[in-house]
C-alpha cells in the first residue's frame, strides 16, 4: 500500500521549486503526496504535477493575524484527514503538523528552509523573536524527524535542538546547456528570486547607474517591487534594468543561461542569510553562469571545493564595482568560473541530490 505523505507550507505553491521537486521524487517513488499551501490574492492557477496541490484560502493575507488564521485553517484541514507521516516546512507550520501527528499517532517531519528564528524579518523584533524561538524548542524536539538545506546549518540546528539533522541541498535538476545562444547586444547581470529588502537590490540598480554599457534584469517580485521601480524611474536606467516578474520555474532556466553574471547579494543581518545555501546559487552553476556571492560559510565551502563564484565581503558600492569589472574585464579568469561550474554542475545537481532524500523516507516510513 502506498504511504500517504502531506507537506505543509505557506506559500501558495507556484514557484516553490524546492517542495516541487522534493513531492515529486517523492511521488515518482511510490509515495501518495499531498502538498498544502495558501491563496494569495496574486495567485496564479496552479500547474498540473505528478502530486496532488490544495491551497488554503486566508483572510487576512500577512502579520500575526495571517500566521494565527494559517495556523487554524491548516489544523481544521488535516485533522479529518488520514496520513502516514506529515512534514512542517519551517516553523511557521510545525505546530499544526506536530499536533495532528501526536493525535493520529502518525510520523511527524521538519525540514528548515532557514534559519527560522535569524532570519531578517525577525532579527530585530525581540518579541516576535522570542515567540518563534519558543515555538522551536517547544516543537522541534518532539518532531521525529529533520533534515534541512545545508551542512553548515545542519549542524548549528542540530547542537541548538539537540536532534540529528540531515542535509537536503536545495539544487536543481540537471538540465543540457544550449549549444549556442543569440549573441547579447550587452552584458546581463541576473538576479533571480524574491524582490525583498536585504539582497542587494538597491545596491545592483545603483551599479548599473555606473556601468554604462550592462543591463539588470530582475526576475521575481516581492516588497520591494515597487521602491525598485521607482529607483529605476528616478535613475532613468528603464532602458537597462527589466522586470521580467514572476516566472514559471520551466521557464526560468532559459532566461539564466542568456546572463552573463549572476548575482546573490545578501546583507549580513542576522544568522539565516549568513549560513544561507539559496537555491539560485545553485542555479547559476548548473547554467555554467559565473556569479557574485557572498563570503559566507556555506559559500566559501563551495567554492573552495570547485571554484565557481567570486566572493565579496560586502555589499559597498566600490566592492561591487570591482567585482563586475573582474568578470567583465578578465576573460581568463571568467572562464575559469565557467570551468568550474562545468565541473561542479555534474555533481550539484537534484538527480544526485533526490537519492539521498529518498533513502532518508524510505528509513523512516519503513
């Protein structure tokens, strides 16, 4: 009989392309998988996948009284219900799971996108801090299983709640490179990924103000989709920053290989961007797409091991200045990047990756 999975999050399931693959490995192993998540009011319609999709509609669509409804929706939805096992993406979703899986005597799992308690909409806001730290080290002991994103993380989860995390990376599938691409008319730096405060943004649009001759595109939207705008408005660069908003996670590998560089540019505020492993790092290197990051842990781990990113310290204009014109200017050592994703893309990609996340169902579902 196939074991009955449901996977909890709070987004609303269209672009999350860590839970679309991990459901549907999981579905292609024999598993029955349910993945829950909300309506916003900017959803789209959901595409068919190998797995069944439910989203929760909410009133109220962010703040407490949005995790509160969450919370109470997502528990009135699971408890007439019958499953296996349950998995709580983040802590924004683990009490309702927990408490469905205690009263069903059912399997219980966490997997940490994040740093749940350090992460920049927290840090700074004792009071919401304390609450989600409370929450953590109510529920994450009594969860039976966890895993999460990185090595690094991993094991500073695993020392804080005194239970054993795996690692599930978040790469991509493995996808050909293109044989040839249509010649660019001028260099594009990608950011791909949520327009939110803390990743550089502002910092990318005012590089572009000084590189005359390299275009942004910016793919995503987010809080700051509009303050962005706005600064492209006011720097008049409409010609050479696109907004390309949300796209299909099918569609966006093609826009990643027609960059030039990419970038990842977080701000060291609080411990969930510092240990980060993001997905779009990994995106870069499976387009062979040399990249900006961070010289953070996880990072610098990666690169040591396969030489693919180059690495700034911070995100100051003069900093980043430099950098771009190392990989516009140097085409020696920009091709040694695009060598070393060639390498590391055989290695760091999902179909690698989902073995080691069915091994670890398949163990504990037994």
């Amino acid at each position: 009989m196939r074991k009955r999975l449901v996977f909890a999050v709070t987004n609303d399931l269209s672009h999350d392309q860590r839970m679309i693959r991990i459901c549907h490995t999981l579905a292609g192993r024999n598993y029955d998988v349910l993945l829950v998540g909300r309506t916003k009011r900017t959803s789209e319609a959901l595409p068919p996948q190998t797995f069944r999709q439910h989203r929760l509609s909410c009133f109220f669509q962010r703040g407490k009284l949005f995790y509160l409804e969450y919370q109470m929706r997502l528990l009135l939805f699971l408890l007439p219900r019958t499953f296996d096992a349950i998995c709580a993406i983040d802590l924004d979703t683990i009490l309702p799971c927990l408490f469905y899986a205690r009263l069903r005597r059912k399997i219980c799992i966490y997997d940490a996108h994040e740093y749940y308690t350090e992460s920049r909409e927290i840090v700074g806001r004792p009071s919401i801090q304390s609450f989600w730290q409370s929450v953590g080290n109510y529920a994450v002991p009594r969860v039976d299983h966890h895993y999460t994103v990185g090595p690094r993380l991993a094991e500073i989860l695993s020392a804080k709640y005194g239970s054993p995390f795996a690692v599930i990376r978040n790469v991509p599938v493995q996808r050909a490179l293109p044989e040839s691409l249509p010649p660019l008319d001028r260099p594009i730096l990608l950011y791909q990924g949520i327009l939110n405060m803390g990743r550089g943004l502002q910092q990318a649009i005012d590089l572009i103000h000084e590189l005359k001759s390299v275009e942004l595109w910016l793919v995503g939207e987010g809080d700051l989709s509009a303050e962005l705008r706005a600064q492209v408005q006011r720097l008049e660069l409409q010609d050479r920053v696109k907004f390309w908003g949300m796209v299909s996670p099918d569609a966006l590998p093609v826009i990643t290989q027609r960059a030039t560089i990419g970038l990842n540019l977080l701000e060291n505020q609080g411990l969930s961007y510092y240990y980060s492993l993001a997905n779009k790092s990994f995106d870069y290197i499976q387009a062979a797409l040399p990249s900006i990051q961070m010289s953070f842990p996880e990072y610098q781990a990666i690169n040591e091991q396969f030489g693919v990113f180059h690495l700034v310290p911070d995100l100051e204009h003069a900093t980043l200045l430099a950098a771009a014109r190392k990989l516009l200017e140097d085409p020696t050592y920009y091709n040694q990047l695009v060598e070393g994703c060639l390498w590391a893309r055989k290695e760091l990609h999902w179909e690698v990756e989902e073995m080691e996340l069915v091994a670890l169902y398949d163990r504990w579902l037994v």
